[in-house]
C-alpha cells in the first residue's frame, strides 16, 4: 500500500514569522481505488477564480500555480483522476475541498456536522466556504458518531475501505471539522487539518498566535502524539520543506 503526502496550495502566511506553507493532502491506495485527504485548490481556482478565491490568494501571497493543483500531480505519479474514489474532507474551507470539481465521480466523505455548517453557518470561520467548490453537486457521503472509537477519540469509520480510515471530530477551527486517521503499514497517518498550528508548532507562542482560529484541542493533541510513537500525525498546513523530504525516496 502506497500513501503520497502531497502538498495541494503554496502560500506565504501574511503575519510573523511570514512562513511559506503548503497544504497537506494524502493520496492512499486501497480496496476501492486511490482515497483522496483533503484536495488543496483545483484547477477552476487558478483558472477561473471566485471573488472569494481571488482575495484568499491575495491575502495568502499564494503561488497561482496550476500545476500544484492535485489532479496535476497525481497525473505526474501515474494515477488518472478517474482513479480517485473517495475523498475524505477534513472540513469544506476554501484551501481544502477546492479540488473537489476535478473529481466529481468520487464518493466525498464529511462529517455530518461540517456539512450543516456549511448549509448554516453560526461562526466567523464558517464563512469562507466558496460555493463554486460545490456547484458540481458532489456525491456527498456524510457520517455521524455511531459509539466507536479511535484510540480514546470519538470516531467514525468508513466502512468498506482498506486500509482502515476514520473520521475523527476535532471541533474547533469550525464546528464540524475532523482529523483522519490511514492506517499504514508501520501504524497510522494522522492528518489533524487546522486543529492544530501550521507545521505542528507546539510552543507557546504559536498556540497562543492560533488559538482564535483553531479551537481548544491542541494540549490533547499535543500529548497523544507525544504518547503515540506509532501514530505519525501532521498538520493541514506545513512548511514547503516538509513536502520537499516527502519526495525523497
């Protein structure tokens, strides 16, 4: 089984220290075809962008680069678009479900909860959700905690997929936003989205910097990956060297 962590949107974060960051999105084989987590932006955001988008990339300083869009790389590595059968969102913000149009014969996998906060947004940050990233009608598929668990985390698995793969609530960046869990063959990729600050910095000065934007779950995380040398987690959002010792074979 082959897992690519790929990096789906380049920007430079406009306020200290001004680091420039990718977007991580996992690309799993499995059972049912190649798993898509998270899709970065999407060849319409570069080609024919929304208002939205436009200030984004403007305030983000974002590389407008077509070639980064997922559907592109993927291409690079041998897949065809066709080939991606599911997608698993972390949540519906603009720089991580922007791909969606690229694959819209994928089954999209969301947290029930992200999708009523989409529908009804109650929060400042579950505003920026670009309608144009849904107007292709995407084949939602949405979950809701059953009583299972990963770990000691509420948790939904997603039946019929293997390796295993679990959405799990971490609210806080918006109410319905999820980390997701691949199993692997050393342990588990755990990519947390933006519940935790970009890069995975824990001291105090990035916490205290994120806080606002990314919720109250960071001290859980922070000692469950400290506790867990099997579970390799990773931010939504990490430095461009990341993705460059990621291509490393």
């Amino acid at each position: 089984m082959t897992i690519h962590v790929l990096n789906g949107f380049s920007k430079r974060l406009p306020w200290p220290p001004y680091r420039k960051i990718g977007a991580v999105c996992s690309l799993a084989e499995t059972n049912d075809g190649l798993l898509l987590v998270d899709t970065g932006l999407g060849l319409g955001d570069y080609h024919n962008p929304s208002r939205m988008m436009r200030d984004f990339m403007a305030v983000m300083h974002a590389v407008r680069d077509p070639e980064i869009a997922i559907v592109r790389q993927l291409t690079r590595l041998g897949y065809q678009p066709a080939d991606v059968r599911h997608i698993v969102l972390t949540h519906l913000h603009l720089d991580h479900a922007g791909g969606l149009p690229d694959f819209p014969h994928a089954t999209v996998h969301l947290f029930q909860r992200e999708y009523e906060a989409w529908k009804r947004p109650r929060k400042l940050l579950e505003i920026p959700y670009d309608k144009s990233h849904f107007a292709h009608g995407p084949r939602w598929q949405l979950h809701r905690l059953e009583g299972e668990r990963w770990y000691d985390f509420d948790a939904v698995r997603i039946a019929g997929i293997q390796p295993e793969v679990w959405l799990v609530p971490l609210a806080g960046h918006t109410s319905g936003h999820c980390g997701v869990a691949i199993e692997t063959e050393t342990g588990w990729l755990f990519q947390v989205g933006d519940a935790v600050p970009a890069n995975l910095q824990f001291d105090w000065f990035s916490v205290l910097l994120y806080r606002p934007t990314i919720g109250a779950q960071v001290p859980r995380l922070k000692a469950f990956a400290a506790s867990h040398p099997e579970v390799r987690m990773v931010a939504g959002h990490m430095g461009l060297d990341f993705f460059e010792k990621e291509k490393t074979p």
